[in-house]
C-alpha cells in the first residue's frame, strides 16, 4: 500500500500541489498543505512539487498463499419463495471463470429457512458442491446471521472468488463479508476474467463513467464482486444431476443475533424494466416531457415497455425505476430501440447484452452507434410517429 506524505521543513507554501491535485484532496492551513479524505495516493503533487517536500511511501503488504484457495462459491439467493435468477448467471459465468484455472470446481452455498430443496434444483447446473444451512432462525434476512453461515463455509472450503448478486440482500451481505476477511469487494461489476494465476479481474465503469477500471485484488484472498442481475448469462439446465449437497450446521451464536424480527410486510411485485422481452428508451433527445408518450405509445404497439436515460430522471420526467443505467437498472430484452440516447458507458454498460439493438440518434459518430446492431442516422421526431404509423397500419 502506499501513503503520501509531506516534509515540512522542506515546504515553502507555494500552493502548486493544491492547484495541480485533480481531485481537491489538498487544503492550505496557515501556509502549509493538509492532505483531506479525498486523497487518491495518485502522486501527482509527488511530481509537481518543486522542492521535494511531497512524497510517496510504501508500504511492504504480507500476501496470501493463493495456492491454500480454490474454487469459485456462488451465494445462491432465494427469494420471494423461489432462487432468484442473478444466482443462476453467476453460476454460468462462474463454469466460464473455472476453464482459466485447470481443476477449479463450482460451489454455491445457500442460507434461509426452507432452502433445501433449491439445492437439489442447483445439481441441475454443474455445481460440484452446495452447502446448505437451513433453520428456522434463519427465517427472515438477518445480515449479521447470514454472514456468519457465509463466513462459516468460506473458512471452511477456502475459495479463490466469491459471486454474490448485487440485489438489495446482495449489498448488504457482500460488504460484511469482505470486511470478516479483510478483503477487497467490487461492486457492480460488468465483466469477470479470472487469471491463470487466480486473480480476478473486476472491471466496472468508474469516475462517473469516464473510465473502465480493472480491479485486482492482488495480496488477499478470498476475492469478492458483486454483479447485477441481467449482466450475465445463465446456464442451460441439464436433466443430469450432479454435485454434493453438504447439509450444514449454524454457527454458534447466530440464535442469539442482536437483530430480530418485529414483523414481516409483504411488498405487492412490481412490474420490472429488467423483465421485459421489448424496450424503447427515451434519452436527453426529447425535448419536452409530453414527447415521452410516443415513446410509450410505440413500446405498447410493439407489446413491449418503456425506459429512459438518466438526464430524463433528473429532470423529473419519470422515475428511477425506469431508469436503465448503472444508478438504475440492467437489462437485457430481446428488443431494444434506442432514441435520442448518446450512449454514454454507464449507459451502455447495462444493456449491452441485449439481443437486438436499434439506435436512432441524430449524431453520427454518436457512441451508441458502437453497440448498436442496426444504427438510424435520423430525426427521432420524423422516425417514431413514421413506425408508430405503420405499426397501426399493420395491426388495423
């Protein structure tokens, strides 16, 4: 790890490292530079520093035996009475991880009350081993108690790479759980390469999109991402039963967590934009609120849904639900049809598993050209009351 520090005696209080920092992570004090929490250790103050009074220390890190971790373990969410999908593209995509690493092995664990019977579901997908706490205390969400079976079988089976879905129980388990082991987590991953050395790399959209940073947690282990639903693609189900189901015992003391439960209030399902088959997207192109009902109007003739970009959410036009982006929403419909969007990577990050891909954008060398399938150089106003009218056409 590295630290920046600053000589004193050696500092002039010229102010040249406060105004070349990036990130506003330098304040002058009575003359003299004070580092602040938005510190990136870049080391540009490092070079800038005319009087050598900034520098750069590291620090010697103890690294792990990778060889004493192996396997890939997926935490099997159930949910709403059934194992929620995510669980099962990462399943998939940790089959595609293990081919990196010869005599790596799938496993998943699950956590819950009742959960036994989805481990003989989880056989059907080439899981090798599936760990199985199932009790009654365990009967509602609880972090601390569910991090501890979690932790409890990590210790146990040491794997390299632990995949939790980055659903709303998925944000909270994950985080505790790289905490117990003093590891690194990442967030909303977009893309998954294990090495053959066994590090994975973890690349996400990061300083507001700008960038596609590639994370690697080098000197610990295990090594934990989170990755959205619909980013992903799940395995086929196989009618050949494979895998160990490994019925396990709670830790000691998860009875006694200091969380309980008062009461349970079910939430009516809503309708999700990650479910649907067709999507048409409205982006900053519109001009006025009152031009989304033809995009509307166009996602029903096509028996499909309605989506927009984030400019339109913060204008107040709809609601973050509707949202496809990474503040919003993955998706990955059959049908996407894109109009007025730029495509900007938070954007295109989140729906670029779609099948089919039409983009209409005015700007030719607009980036959703990059992703898109069929790209429509044209006026959105002139294009979509021109396809809603055949569309009526055809149906009438």
């Amino acid at each position: 790890m590295a630290q920046i520090a600053i000589v004193e005696r050696k500092c002039t209080g010229c102010g040249l490292c406060q105004s070349n920092c990036p990130f506003g992570a330098i304040d002058m004090v009575n003359g003299k530079p004070e580092l602040n929490a938005a510190c990136k250790v870049c080391g540009i103050c490092v070079k800038n520093c005319p009087e050598k009074a900034i520098v750069k220390l590291e620090t010697k890190v103890d690294s792990v035996d990778k060889s004493k971790w192996n396997d890939i373990l997926v935490y099997a969410e159930v949910s709403g009475g059934r194992l929620h999908p995510v669980s099962l593209e990462l399943i998939g995509k940790a089959h595609e991880l293990k081919e990196a690493v010869p005599g790596f092995k799938v496993k998943a664990v699950l956590v819950g009350d009742g959960v036994s019977a989805y481990a003989e579901e989880l056989r059907h997908y080439g899981v090798s081993e599936i760990a199985v706490y199932d009790d009654k205390e365990l009967d509602y969400y609880r972090a601390d108690a569910y991090a501890s079976c979690v932790e409890d079988y990590i210790k146990y089976c040491r794997p390299s790479v632990v995949l939790v879905g980055a659903t709303a129980l998925g944000r909270s388990l994950a985080p505790r759980l790289a905490t117990r082991f003093h590891t690194g987590l990442t967030a909303d991953s977009t893309t998954l390469i294990l090495r053959d050395t066994t590090d994975l790399v973890q690349i996400r959209p990061a300083f507001g999109g700008n960038i596609m940073a590639q994370i690697v947690t080098l000197n610990t282990r295990p090594q934990f991402a989170t990755v959205r639903y619909k980013v992903m693609n799940a395995p086929v189900r196989s009618d050949e039963v494979t895998g160990e189901i490994l019925t396990r015992k709670i830790p000691k003391g998860v009875a006694e967590s200091k969380a309980s439960c008062v009461s349970v209030v079910p939430v009516p399902p809503k309708q999700s934009i990650s479910d649907a088959e067709i999507l048409v997207v409205g982006g900053r192109g519109l001009q006025k609120e009152s031009d989304l009902e033809m995009i509307k109007e166009l996602a029903a003739l096509l028996g499909g849904d309605w989506a927009t970009t984030r400019p339109l959410v913060e204008k107040g036009w709809t609601t973050n639900d509707r949202q496809i982006g990474l503040s919003g929403r993955t998706v990955r419909p059959r049908l996407i049809i894109t109009c007025g969007v730029s495509g900007a990577i938070q954007f295109t990050a989140c729906m670029n598993g779609s099948d089919h891909i039409v983009s209409i954008n005015t700007d030719k060398d607009a980036p959703i050209f990059e992703v898109a399938h069929i790209g429509i150089v044209g006026d959105l106003y002139e294009i979509i009351p021109a396809l809603i009218n055949q569309l009526k056409e055809a149906q009438a």
